[in-house]
C-alpha cells in the first residue's frame, strides 16, 4: 500500500508513452482505444483501496512514500494524502476513464497522441495531488501544463492556437511567482518538505510576500476575477475531452493550493486578507452568474458557471469555519461531477450538428428524449436543486458563510437564482418548444455508449446528493486541523 500512489502517478505515465510510441508499430487506433479505456478503469479500481484504507479521524498524511531523491539540496521523492488530496484523486481517476471512453467516435485523427494525453495527464495531476515535497509537487504541478496545452492546441476549435498560448501563459507565469516563494521557504528551512514549510515561524510581511506569491498561482488555476478571462476561451476551443479535464479537475489544483499552501504556511496573512478573498470569491458568484446568463454559446455558458461555482469554494475557504472548509472541498468534487456532466452532454450534440450556438437548437426533445431527461437532471443539479450534490456542497458553504457574516451569506446566496436562470434558461431554449430545423429533426438519441456515461454522471450526482456523508467525513478532520493550524498562527 506504500507504493499505491507512485503506481497511480506512474502507471498511466508510462502507459500514455507506450500508447504513443504504439503508432510506430501501426498498431490499430480501435486497439489503442481499448487499451487506454481498460488501462483507465484499472486505474480507477486502483484508487479505490484510497478511500477504503483511508483513516477518516485522522489529519495526518497517509499511504506516505519519502526517499531521498536529490540529496545535495534536500529534495525527496515524498508522497501522501490527506481528505483533501484522497477525493481529488478519486475524482481525477473517474474522470480520465470517462474521458478516454467518450472519445470512442469522436476522435478519428493523431488518436494516439490523444490517449497519451490524457493518461500522462491524469497521473501527473495524480502526482500534484501526492506530492508533499515542494520541488516534486512544483514539478508536477508545470508538467499538468504541456498535455493540456496539447490537447487544446491539436485537437481544438478553429482559434486552439490562441486559447492553448493564453491557458498557457498564463497559468505558467502565475506559477512562476510560487516558485520564487518556495525558493524563499527553502532557504529558511533547508528543506522542500511542505510540512516544514507550514511550521516555519515568519513575520506577517514575509507571510503577506508570500501569501500574495501563492495567490498569483493558484487564482489563476480556480480562475478567480479578474484572471479568469483564459478559462472561456479555453473551454470553447478545446474538443469534448479537454473541457471536461479542465472543469472536472485542472481547476481543482488552484483551490487544492489554497488548502495545501497559502492557509497552513500564511495563516496571519490568510486571515489578514480574508476580505479581499472574499470580496473576490462574491464577485466571481454573482457577477460571473450574470455574465454566464447573457452567453449564446453552450459552452461558453458552462464555463463562466465554473467560474461562479468555483466562486463557493474559495468563499468557504476564507471565512475560516470548518464546515466552510468541509463544504468548499465537497463543492469541488461535485462541480467535477456537474461541469463534466454538461461538459459531455454538450459535445453529444455538437458531435451531431457541428455548432454550439443556442439559437440553433430547439425541440431536442422531440428527438432525443433520453439526452433530454439527463440534461435536466444536470441542469438541475448546476443550479442546485436539493437532492443533487450541487445542492451539499453550496448549502454546507452558505450556512458558514452566515455565521461568518449574514450578509455574505445573503449575497453568496443569490447564486441560488442566477444559477436556476442560466441554467434552466439554456434549457429551455434547447430541449424544448417546437423542432426548430431540419437539423433538429435529423437528431438520433444518445447510443448506448452515450447512455452509459451519462448515467455514471447521474449516479455521482445523485449519490452526493442523497448520501453525502461518505464524501464528507473524508474531510472533516483534515479541515479541522487546518482551521485549528491557522487560528494558532505564526505570530
């Protein structure tokens, strides 16, 4: 069990490179599919023993691998988790075999290069969540950079060019920042250890520097306003895939680094500047929503929806209340359940007729009352209906937020609307009123291989929805810690 993670890092890494090197060997890209799906799903089973030998009353790190690796400067190959790095990798192991199988007909081209992608993403994403050694965790944390990159450049929409280069600078030199500051923390503590990081006393300046740093970093990942203007341009140039990774998962690394680093190693700043966090995380909530509500394009939709709902988690996080803490982390496993379910469901549609503009649609479900029915179920859950896991997770942050300050918790609140109406709003003009075109009417539902993942999607949802504890109590004593850690200070 000791070596679980490395095989979750390391697996799908070295597979994506046979995988690649197979177009050598004219090896079919029919086989190449069933390879990568199969090898995805064994790697979902393999995470599996995660939450079941997972100790949920304890804070501590966990399935811990340390061996030094670069000794002169005090770098280890150091890997464990916690409840919040154990749901992420939960959730990217699920999402990377929903991806690969959903790209069975739809990628017909450079289909190697695809599959490799996206496994060497997966376990180099698994890698940022394990790492508890700063060099490791930075390393991987820029390598996410280059599948995306690729995926987006490649297999995008006519303007990939432009939305991979702009994902991609600025992601990197907001990550550039952090690593300026875990050169600092090195060189105070002589060591890349991130629990050294967090005990080591520094001055509310020093935190401030530093907290600041970290910031450049991961707001840029969530995205928070006012640098989230790559996330929509991404979103609508890359193919089905790339969306949902990017939703489901790449935007989970931003918020996992708020958790990982700038509350433990820069509480005094953390808390000194909860207002900005807040304010900002408000903004994303309720500006964003209106924004997403005046969107013609599906995607473009969904992906300031992220924006929003990513709004929730970084909100629960500063208002320094466990169940904030408790609720903004379930709110990310249920936005990558969500986000990539509508994610999908769009691609299915625009697989058929080749445009994501809502005017083109109308009276789906005149044709595609199976697609129908779980879109509803998405949208629902986008705009938190009870009994989904949009529901838990924006619920959990709301009465933290409350307690923090009423009228927080009344602004952050208003997402309850401007979600109903942007989602149900898409909706509406999609599925029903009368078949708008010949178009329309040419629709074939969803085929049986459609059907099965959306249904997983829907079983994720619902699960979360009406059972949430399971998710929860993964959580609770890595967020009491935390909050405990930052209320102690370094002052």
């Amino acid at each position: 069990m000791s070596t679980l993670l490395s095989w979750l890092i390391w697996l799908p890494i070295f597979a994506g490179v046979a995988i690649l090197g197979s177009a050598l060997f004219n090896v079919s890209a029919q086989w190449q599919k069933l390879a990568a799906i199969g090898l995805s799903g064994f790697l979902f089973l393999l995470s599996l023993p995660l939450y079941f030998g997972f100790d949920v009353n304890s804070a501590e790190m966990q399935f811990v691998q340390d061996i030094v690796w670069i000794e002169r400067f005090n770098i280890h190959y150091a890997l464990g988790i916690d409840g919040f790095s154990l749901l992420m990798i939960l959730l990217n192991t699920l999402t990377t075999f929903l991806v690969l199988a959903a790209c069975w007909q739809v990628i017909q081209t450079r289909v190697a290069g695809y599959l490799a992608a996206f496994l060497i993403m997966s376990g180099l994403t698994n890698g940022v969540f394990a790492a508890t050694d700063a060099a490791l965790f930075y390393i991987f944390w820029e390598a996410t950079l280059i599948p995306l990159f690729i995926v987006i450049g490649v297999w995008g929409g006519e303007r990939r060019v432009y939305a991979a280069i702009k994902f991609f600078l600025y992601t990197l030199i907001g990550s550039l920042l952090m690593l300026v500051a875990l050169i600092y923390l090195y060189n105070q503590t002589d060591s890349f250890s991130i629990a050294s990081f967090q005990q080591q006393p520094l001055s509310l300046w020093v935190q401030t520097l530093l907290f600041f740093a970290f910031f450049a970093a991961f707001a840029v990942k969530v995205p928070m306003t006012p640098v989230h203007t790559w996330l929509p341009d991404a979103h609508v140039e890359a193919p089905t895939g790339g969306s949902i990774v990017l939703a489901a998962v790449m935007l989970k690394l931003g918020t996992y680094g708020f958790l990982r680093f700038s509350l433990p190693i820069t509480p005094d700043a953390a808390l000194e500047y909860a207002w900005l966090m807040i304010t900002l995380s408000l903004i994303a909530i309720i500006y964003i929503g209106l924004v997403a509500l005046a969107q013609t394009d599906m995607k473009k939709l969904i992906a300031y929806s992220s924006i929003a709902h990513m709004g929730f988690v970084t909100l629960g996080f500063f208002v320094f209340d466990q169940w904030g803490i408790v609720g903004g982390v379930v709110q990310m496993l249920s936005h990558g359940f969500i986000s990539g379910a509508l994610f999908f469901s769009v691609g299915i549609v625009y697989d058929r007729m080749h445009t994501r503009n809502i005017a083109d649609y109308g009276g789906v479900v005149n044709t595609m009352p199976n697609y129908a029915a779980f879109l509803m179920l998405f949208a629902m859950a986008n705009a938190g209906l009870p009994g989904t896991s949009g529901f838990v997770g924006e619920f959990i942050v709301i009465l933290a937020a409350v307690k923090y300050n009423f009228w927080v918790g009344l602004a952050c609140a208003t997402t309850l609307l401007t979600g109903a109406a942007y989602s149900l709003w898409m909706y509406k003009r999609v599925i029903f009123g009368d078949i708008a075109n010949d178009a329309v009417r040419a629709l074939k539902d969803v085929n049986c291989r459609e059907l099965a993942l959306l249904a997983t999607f829907a079983f994720f949802v619902l699960l979360m929805g009406i059972w949430p504890f399971p998710f929860i109590e993964v959580v609770e004593a890595s967020a009491k810690a935390l909050l405990l850690h930052v209320e102690q200070g370094k002052l």
